[in-house]
C-alpha cells in the first residue's frame, strides 16, 4: 500500500525515537500527499530516515499521533484487533472478575490506540473515538470489540469538545444491541446504577475503585461529608464502612436521584446517608459560618481547567475548597482530595 509521507524538521525526530506519541504541528517540515483526516502517514525525519506510521489530523495541533514505530507492519484491521485483545487481556488478567465487572478495557495512546476509550460496565461497552485516526476505523473497531468481549451492547459518548480539536463533531448513541433500561455493575460487593447515555464521562469513575476501597477501610465511626458526589460512589463506600453519618454534596439532581437509588440498592437508609442538592463552593462556606466540622471529608471535583487558558482560575478553584474543607475538618480528620 502507498502511503504518504509526513516530514519532521531537523531536530524534531528526538521526541518520536523516545516514543513519544503526538507529533505536533510546529514539528512537521512538509507533508508529501494529500492524505485525508485520519489517514496512515509514513512518518520520516529531515534527512529520510522512516520513524514508524501515524495517524494524520489536518485539523488539530497535534498533526499525527504514532501507530507504530514498526513501519514495516500494515495499519489494518488485524493490527487493531491485535492492539485492542492485548489491552483487554491485561486488564482482565490485573483485575478479578469477583472484584468488579466494571473496568477500562482500552486506555487510547496507554494502549497503542490512539484516542480510543473503552469502558466496561457488566456486558455493556462505552466507547469514546477521540481521534481522527480511530474515527475513520471506528466500524472496524466496533466490530472488533463485540467480537473480543462478547458485549450485548455498544454504547458511544464521543460527546466531547476534544473531538472539534481534530475537526470532528461530537457525537452519542447506540451503536450495537440494545442498552439496559437498568444497567447495573458490582464492585468490591457493592452495586452502583450506571447512566451510561447521561452521565458524566461514560457514566461511571472506575478509575476511583482503589480510592474508593482506601476510603471505606478509613471511614469506620467518623461523620463524613462528600462533595460533588455525582452518583454516591463516595459515599455508599464509607456508609459500607461503617461510617457514623454521611452527608453528601452536588449540583445535579439528576445525580442525585441515582445517589439515593444506589444508597437503596446498597441497603442505606436515611440514618446514614443525606443528600444535600447545591452548589459546592457556596455550601461549604455556609457550613463553615455554621461552626460544622466533620472527621472525613472527600473533594472530588469536575475539571476546573478544560484549557490552558482556565488555569489560573482553576487553581484558585482548588486552593478555595481546599482551604475550606480544612476549616471543616475535626483535629484528626481525614481530607481525601483529588484533581482532574
């Protein structure tokens, strides 16, 4: 197969040879051809020499992202379907079947698929296609992954601003099979609804899952409170715990109606676990005023930062609940803290 030829400046091959994947368009001397969004690319330094194959992004700053550094291989659909059962059969060999059914199966370029996502919630898969390069193998990819997995259904939420940086529109819906009316996940021995078509992300934060069981081996006798719940995950995890009250915070009512049907599912009354709706940043002042305090207190914010340009603010967004959440905590107490 012809391909075409992306050519580095002189210099700018350094950073493909350390494996780095994104090769970014101040570091493109020319390119040879016209290919189209998404399509393979030889890649070459200045004076010739072949680096590996790549997929081409006319649109976004990062001009191509590496498929491989192999360039004797062929980007096709046995090399996908290689790419992504080698993904899947790490995780299924890291992760216990009886310690959760939900759990990222493809993690893009930490995959060697550039900008593909896949998450797997019972036999439901979510994909997100982030790229112009998985976008145009996106009817192979599905198959590939139903294939693999055996999946009753494919779900997509590529609903993402990060999909306009490469010229695409975003886009959600079903791709295959039929999604649950219900669709329910089990992890640690605890069972969580999961709104795959509205939630936030592709509905659930199954990178949390060690924090979350960190957390419940802290909570035992401590009134907790948590911020920005979404769904409870947090919560119901320290109410399992043995927590002596939870009372959780967040802007969504529509999260939280998930929350107090997780709280239910979990066999948590209203002892145990109050759901508060509201802003965050003007609750905790308003607890602060009311002498409250706590003995655990768990921070897990949205993205304060979608861009480099929201930094600034986002840091004094941080340093803000931060710096409340230690007002509020009892001498002792425990801040569980995160950023995205």
């Amino acid at each position: 197969m012809n391909l075409d030829t992306l050519y580095l400046k002189s210099g700018r091959e350094k950073s493909v040879e350390k494996r780095r994947p994104w090769i970014f368009s101040g570091a493109v001397e020319r390119v040879d051809g016209q290919p189209d969004s998404g399509a393979t690319v030889v890649v070459k330094s200045d004076s010739g020499e072949v680096l590996g194959l790549a997929a081409y992004s006319p649109n976004s700053q990062i001009r191509a992202r590496m498929w491989t550094w192999d360039a004797a291989q062929q980007v096709d659909g046995d090399f996908l379907r290689e790419k992504i059962k080698q993904a899947i059969e790490m995780r299924r060999s890291l992760i216990p079947a009886d310690e959760t059914n939900a759990l990222r199966l493809v993690h893009a370029e930490s995959d060697g698929v550039p900008g593909l996502v896949v998450d797997q919630y019972a036999d439901v898969l979510v994909v997100q296609f982030l790229t112009a390069g998985v976008e145009k193998w996106r009817e192979e990819i599905e198959e590939i992954l139903v294939g693999i997995t055996g999946a009753s259904c494919v779900y997509e939420r590529s609903d993402v601003e990060v999909r306009r940086l490469e010229g695409l529109t975003p886009k959600a819906g079903l791709l295959y099979g039929d999604l649950p009316e219900t669709l329910l996940i089990q992890e640690n021995g605890l069972k969580f609804i999961v709104d795959v078509a509205g939630g936030q992300k592709t509905g659930f934060y199954v990178d949390q899952r060690k924090n979350r069981q960190k957390l419940r081996q802290a909570a035992h006798g401590r009134d907790v409170l948590n911020c920005f719940c979404y769904t409870g995950a947090f919560s119901i995890y320290a109410a399992a715990g043995g927590a002596t009250s939870v009372l959780s915070v967040d802007s969504s009512g529509a999260a939280l109606k998930i929350a107090e049907e997780n709280s239910r599912l979990n066999g948590f009354g209203e002892e145990q676990l109050a759901w508060q709706e509201g802003d965050v940043f003007t609750d905790l002042r308003k607890m602060r005023d009311r002498a409250l305090s706590f003995d655990m207190i768990i921070l897990d914010p949205p993205k304060f930062a979608p861009t480099s340009a929201q930094a600034k603010q986002a840091v004094r967004g941080y340093k803000d609940i931060n710096l409340l959440a230690f007002k509020l905590l009892r001498p002792g107490g425990l801040l569980f803290t995160f950023s995205c």
